[in-house]
C-alpha cells in the first residue's frame, strides 16, 4: 500500500451545483496529506444498451472511468436519492463497469456517502447502492455513515462547506475510511 492512497471519488450528480459533488469537493479538501481525492462525474455516459455493446463494445468514456477505478487504491461514491433510490445515472454507470472485463471493482473498497436537501440525507438510497455493490463484488466500509441531510443549510452558495460539525464528522469518516482502504483484502 503506498504512502498516499489515491482515491478516485464518483458524484452521482450531474449537476454543476451538486450537493453530493459539494460533498466530494469538501472531503477532497479536509483530506489529510496521505490520501489525494481525484473527483469523477458520470456526465456523458449513454444509457446501457445491450445491443450498442454486441456492435461497438464498452464505450471508451466507461473503459477510462473503470481503469481510474481498477487503479485506485479505493473509491467514494457519493450518491443523491432521487425517488427513494440511487439516480439512474449511478446505476446505469455501475452496470456499463460491470461490463468491462475483470470486474474493476471487484474486491475494491468503497465508501459511500450522500447528500440531500431532505432529512434522511439519502439514507434510503445509500443502501439500495449498497446492495448494488454487493452485486459488482466490491468491499463497502459498513461504519461510520454519512447522512448530510437539510444539504442546502450545510453548504454556501458557492458549494463550500459552512457546517462546522459535518466537517469534523467528514475527517472522522476519512480516516476510517484511510483505516479501511489500508486494512489489506
Ligand atoms: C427526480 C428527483 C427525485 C428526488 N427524490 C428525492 C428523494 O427520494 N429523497 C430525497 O431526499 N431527495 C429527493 N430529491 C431531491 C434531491 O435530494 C435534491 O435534488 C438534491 O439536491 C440532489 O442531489 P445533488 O444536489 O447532488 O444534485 C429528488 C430530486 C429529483 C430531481
């Protein structure tokens, strides 16, 4: 394991005022010297279609995002909830990467965070991707959670995190999350 874990990070949001990219941006900042955050979107991947892969193959945007995941020492995933489960976009990601050959997440540990304006703070859809990663044989850190509800009272308008607590909670979860990634599978 190297001195410096590098952590590739996945908003489930493609929007440029994302909460759960805010999110990512925050943790990315709080993280100590150990660990760099490379922050990934889901913008631009089509909608999986069984017939376009027989024809053309995994698309190249899918390929590159998987070999960032593949090499990572870990991934984060932040994941918005909309309608009581992950976006579509999230999953439609996870199933194009299970396509790729030899799993890119296989035996990856993964960490999952979310934000919402709501007060659940994605809890619901946080483990509907924990099922989903059951499925892509990754290794999801089970605790601490990370729940930023009311999303709207915890970030500025300039997507900076204003809440002191959630920060000392994020620099919690990062170094258990650093624990996990080092544990060695
Ligand atoms: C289609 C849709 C469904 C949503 N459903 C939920 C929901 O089930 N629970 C929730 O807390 N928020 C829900 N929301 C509100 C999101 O929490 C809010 O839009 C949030 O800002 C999305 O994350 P983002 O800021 O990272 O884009 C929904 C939003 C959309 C667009």
């Amino acid at each position: 394991m190297p001195d410096k874990l590098n952590i590739v990070a996945i908003s489930g949001s493609m929007r440029a005022k994302s909460f759960n990219t805010s999110l990512l941006r925050a943790m990315r900042d709080i993280a100590n010297a150990n660990m760099s955050i490379d922050i990934q979107t889901l913008k631009g991947i089509p909608v999986y279609d069984g017939d376009d892969e027989d024809a053309t193959g995994v698309p190249q945007i899918v390929i590159d995002l998987a070999e960032k995941i593949r090499a990572a020492d870990g991934v984060i995933i932040a994941t918005p909830e909309y309608n009581f489960t992950i976006p579509g976009g999230l999953k439609n990601a996870t199933d194009w990467i299970s396509r790729v050959k030899n799993q890119p997440f296989g035996n990856k540990p993964v960490g999952i965070v979310g934000a919402a304006a709501g007060p659940l703070g994605t809890a619901r859809s946080q483990y509907q991707l924990r099922q989903n990663l059951v499925g892509l044989s990754a290794l999801a850190m089970n605790k601490p959670e990370v729940f930023v509800g009311s999303a709207h009272t915890k970030f500025a308008d300039d997507g900076s995190l204003a809440d002191e607590e959630t920060g000392k909670f994020l620099k919690l979860w990062l170094d258990a999350f650093d624990a996990w990634v080092r544990r060695g599978f």
